[in-house]
C-alpha cells in the first residue's frame, strides 16, 4: 500500500519525526483490506463507487463538505455506505436523504471527517488522537470475527465496523462504516444513567450530589480569534520549527472510573447500604478526625461515601490510550525494563492525587512495581476492545470500567504513593488534555490563558509541543516565550514528610536567568535560593556533570557530589529516537528547588520569574519531581530511573 501523507512529508523536511503508533490489538491486515493508489481524491473515490456510497456524497453536498475532500489535504473519512445510511434513515422516520435538514447534514459530515489521515495501523485501542470536525473524539477498538476465522474486525465508536479498511488516496485516507456515526449527546452524569449495569455506582453519584459537579462543558466566556483556531501558525523554538493552532474552545471535561455491580458484588457489596458501609470502613480510617461526623450527609465534601465517588472522578478527559505515552513513542524511548510509563493525576477527592501506569498488561490505577514485579498490582482500567458494545463517551466526558473496588486507603497512600511524583506538566492543569493538547502528534497547541496558572500581568508566547520522538519526557513540554512570571500549583503530597521538589530542564542558550519561589499563598511566595541560570550546561563546573564510568561506586559519587551542589543527572529510563539516553547528556538536568517539610491537604505553589530583561527568552517546562525523604535519603539509594 503506497501511503501519501502530506503533513508528514512536511514534517521529514522539517526534519521532524511523526509517530507512527501501531494496533494493541490488530493482526495483520488481510489482502482484500489493501486498496492499490490510483491517484484518487476522497471525492473520486466516493464518486467512482457512488453504488456503494451515493446516499454519502448526497449528505457532503447538502453540509458544503463534498468540496473539501476534492481538494489537497489529509484526511480520514470515515465513509457510511447506503445500507449504513438508509438504517439511519429508517431508525429517524425518514425515507431518503433528501428528508435530512441541512443543518443534520452538516452534523452527519462533521461527524464522519478527520482533518488528519489515520491508517488503522496508526491507531491503538482507545480515542483517534485528532477529533473529527465536529470536535468530537472517536474511539477505535477491535474484536475477533467468531464467523470469520476469527480474525480481527475494527469498530469506531464500538457499533460502527469498519468492513473496508486503509484504502488510501491522493488526499488522505478512506474506511467504509457498516452503520452512521452518532455521538453521544448526553452530558456525563446522564450517559452514566443509561448503563444498567452501573446502578449502584450511579445511585452513589446522585445521592453524594456529585453529578452535579459534572455538568460544565464550554467557558462561555474565553475567545480566541479565528484566524488563529483554525489555520495553522509556524513558530520557531530551540532551533526547531513548529506548526501550530490555538485553543478555539475552552472546555471543562471529566473522567469516571467506574465499577460494574457484578464487580461490587464479586466484594461482597450487593446494596446501597453495603457500600456507605465499605466506604465509611476505609475513610474513616484514612479521615480519623471526621470518623462519625457526616455519616449521614451524603453531599458534605468530607462524607465517606462522597470521598468513595469523588475518587472515582477526575477533571481531565483521558480516553483508554491518553493516561500515559502510547504506541512507538513508547516503544522508541521509554526503557520499559526500568520503568513503567506512569503520570500522576488531581482527583476530585480533595487532597488525593492518583498514578495511572501501563505496563504490557494495560493500564492501572495506583500499581506499585514495574512490570511483573509489582508489589501492588493496583486498578486494571479495561480497555474498549474488552467491554463489547457500550459507548463510554459523553458530550462533556468519558467513562471507563474497572476490574476491582477502587479506594484510597492506607497501602495506597503509604506504599503506593511512597515513591518520587514524577509530574508532567501536562498533568498539572486539565485544560491540556480536555482541549486535546496532549498527545496531538499533527501540531502543537497555543493557549493565550491556563486554567490554574498565574501569569501576572504577563502576555508570553505559550504552546504545548507535539508529541513527537526527541528528548523529553512523553515529548509534553510547555514552552512558554518571553518576559515570563508564572506560578502555578503542584499536586497535593499525600502524607506529611520532608520532600525534595526538583525541576527538569534542558540547558540552552535561548533559556533565561530566573528567581524561584515556593510556599503556600500563592500571593506571598517565598524566594528560594540563588536566581539559576538555565543556559549552563552540566559540566560547569558550578553543576559538577561528568560522563557515566561504569564504574557504580565513581558514578554514585558523582551524583552525590552534584546533589550536594543542588543538582541531578536526568533520568536513564528515556532516550531519544536516536538513542541518546537522558542521563547521558550534559545538558539535562534536575534542579532541586526546595527540600523541606510538606504536609497533605496543603496547597503549595511554584512560581518562576525571569529576572533579566529578555523578551524573547525560553522556558520549556517539561516535569516536575516531588519525592519523600524515605526515597532520596532511604535506606537503599534512590534509582537512576
């Protein structure tokens, strides 16, 4: 299969590499899904076979849309043949497309185009990463045909099979759906409604009032020009060229995590009054000084049963694959036999954070360990493929199933979360990932605000950087540009210790000199030390950085010595494409801010300011680490990972 992809093509002579992310559950395609090139648009191809497709093109040309895919560009159209559309027809009432408003076919095109080329060898299971043009996310998953020598059949949206896959044209890429894509239109706490087999999940969540706190959907109040939503920018960043769109919508989005009643069952809870029970056994324990006082006032924050369901909810949108780094990225540049890739989260359990992990066998919640040699196996989240016909995806959010009772309780807190907080900065607002930021490997995104962030009367240049094979980690990285000053909160600690909160740089001559402040009122920061200078490299010898020997015992010194200096290695559980492993380069490198004691249930702020007149200086914020006394001063000495 010959493959023309345009922005790609772009990308190579822009010396970028774009991911090509392979299938968690596809084999390989069978010979009569290849579609030979013949030079073909979208249009030729629909119009060429308008037997298949002819209720199709009548839908593109009633929207305006038949012309866009007769024109150069990458696109996946997701393309129902007439037996899809006349069962959609027949379940509305209607008898022919011509019934259909135009504002219903406006709908239906939106609904079934993607402004980037997607092969299902592009895909894994989980959300297309680019949201079609209706601004609505598509989950692919796949099953196995028990009446076709069980070979893998695809789905969009779990009901909508792809029965002609991959057949590429000039302008993109074409796949032919056995039934009309209909998102859902119901909000959160509506679609949880729906499923039956969730009803005691869902009587918890009304009778907390937590559905209430899952209603938002658009800031009605955030603008940003056309022009810059909807065509693309070029920008220059450290030498390397960026194509890139500003956030259009600002958008409030949500993730449960939910048990099944089987699976509260399979734990001995078969009522309503079983789980208050289950909830105010482990909350009371985790909450000694409200043990007793709001049993029975189901909305207060500090309820057990509100804590339970509040922990299950999350203010990021996170379909099965955006949790952690996917896909070749993964494959590239996580040293998978030292690390599980892994990010950490704000519930909406005040005070409580959660880690998400994917080691081969899926993705968890709160696992302890790498691989098979977990203590703590934690949370399996079940991906699309194993849940069969159920659309988890709200208007306003998505829902996943999990395979046991998800608490956090004491072996949570102090085994689980006894480990260094690696934060992305992805991870510290939602906007990143409810706006589709994080991830996007077609573009980086601009944002004029950030939900969280301070910038004190400053305008700098802010974009969230494509996901492409480089140097940092997961590739999420925050560059902001200009006379910078932002504070920002990190993620709660989650019980009383001594911390070292170290920041994750790489060295540059475009980075600037800057002061960082630390404490608890965002307004009353404290300055922490000497203003740092992010343009020397690691072997000054002010930081102390030397190559790696070999030799453990000269290697540990080293770091010791740099530690003692307020400095770390970067980690070397991540390369780059080519291989150069973090730790290996002198130019990354950790700072350590602040070592002091925090507390839970805290809120601590970081702010860093620019303290030289430079309005075109770089601040790429990439991680941050905020790991207890018991990690980098244990008995054992903290890993290299």
């Amino acid at each position: 299969m010959k493959r023309i992809d345009k922005i790609l093509l772009r990308f190579v002579l822009a010396l970028l590499a774009v991911p090509a992310f392979t299938v968690s559950c596809s084999d390989e395609p069978l010979p009569e899904n290849y579609y030979t090139f013949t030079g073909e648009m979208v249009s030729d191809y629909l119009q060429n076979r308008s037997d298949e497709y002819s209720d199709f093109i009548a839908i593109l040309q009633r929207s305006g849309m038949y012309g866009m895919m007769a024109t150069y560009g990458t696109y996946t159209c997701l393309a129902p043949n007439n037996a899809a559309v006349q069962q959609y027809l027949h379940e509305r009432g209607y008898q022919s497309v011509d019934q259909l408003s135009k504002a219903e076919c406006d709908t239906l095109s939106w609904n079934h185009i993607i402004d980037e080329a997607y092969f299902t060898t592009d895909l894994v299971d989980g959300n297309i990463p680019t949201a079609n043009m209706n601004g609505r996310y598509l989950t692919f998953s796949c099953d196995s045909n028990a009446l076709n020598d069980n070979n893998v059949v695809y789905y969009i949206n779990k009901s909508s099979r792809l029965i002609v896959r991959d057949d590429s044209v000039e302008n993109g890429v074409v796949h032919t759906l056995d039934r009309v894509i209909v998102p859902q239109s119901f909000y959160l706490p509506d679609l949880l409604a729906e499923d039956s087999t969730i009803s005691l999940f869902y009587a918890a969540l009304e009778l907390t009032g937590m559905s209430d706190s899952l209603r938002q959907y658009i800031d009605e109040n955030y603008y940003c020009s056309p022009d810059s939503v909807n065509q693309d920018m070029t920008v220059i960043t450290g030498g390397t060229t960026y194509t890139l769109r500003f956030v259009g919508q600002r958008m409030k989005r949500y993730t449960a995590f939910v048990e099944t009643d089987e699976t509260y069952a399979q734990a001995g809870i078969h009522t309503l009054d079983d789980l208050k029970a289950h909830a105010k056994e482990v909350y009371d324990v985790m909450y000694p000084e409200d043990a007793g006082l709001y049993d029975e006032d189901w909305t207060n924050r500090k309820n057990p049963l509100n804590r339970f369901v509040s922990y299950h909810l999350l203010p990021y949108y996170g379909a099965y694959n955006d949790w952690t780094v996917s896909g070749e990225l993964k494959e590239t540049c996580a040293k998978t036999d030292l690390i599980d890739c892994t990010d950490w989260y704000l519930t909406m359990l005040p005070g409580a954070i959660m880690k998400m992990s994917t080691p081969p066998e899926g993705l968890f919640i709160n696992r302890k360990g790498v691989q098979a040699r977990y203590t703590v196996r934690g949370t399996k989240v079940l991906s699309p493929s194993e849940i069969g016909d159920v659309d988890q995806q709200a208007l306003n959010g998505i829902y996943h199933y999990i395979d046991q009772v998800l608490d956090y309780d004491e072996e949570t807190r102090d085994v689980v979360f006894n480990d260094r907080i690696r934060v992305n900065v992805a991870t510290l607002s939602p906007e990143f990932m409810n706006c589709g930021a994080r991830g996007n490997t077609t573009r980086a995104t601009g944002f004029k605000v950030i939900e969280g962030f301070d910038f004190h009367g400053q305008t700098p240049f802010m974009t969230l950087r494509q996901r492409w094979a480089w140097t940092l980690t997961y590739q999420d990285c925050l560059d902001i540009v200009g006379q910078f000053d932002v504070t920002f909160k990190l993620l709660p600690v989650p019980k009383e210790s001594t911390y070292e909160v170290r920041f994750g740089y790489g060295s540059a001559a475009e980075r600037g000199k800057v002061q960082i402040y630390f404490g608890t009122d965002p307004d009353h920061l404290q300055p922490v030390g000497l203003p740092i200078d992010f343009t020397i490299w690691g072997a000054d010898p002010l930081i102390g950085w030397t190559e790696d020997t070999g030799d453990e015992e000269v290697d540990r010194a080293v770091d010791k010595a740099m530690h003692n200096r307020g400095y770390m290695k970067d980690m070397d559980s991540w390369q780059q494409a080519g291989g150069q492993i973090l730790r290996g380069w002198a130019g990354k490198l950790r700072k350590i801010l602040v070592t002091q004691t925090m507390s839970p249930g805290v809120d601590y702020y970081i702010r860093i300011k620019l303290v030289v007149d430079n309005p075109e200086a770089q601040l790429p914020v990439n991680y941050f680490e905020i790991v207890p006394k018991s990690i980098y001063a244990g008995v054992e000495a903290e890993d290299t990972h």
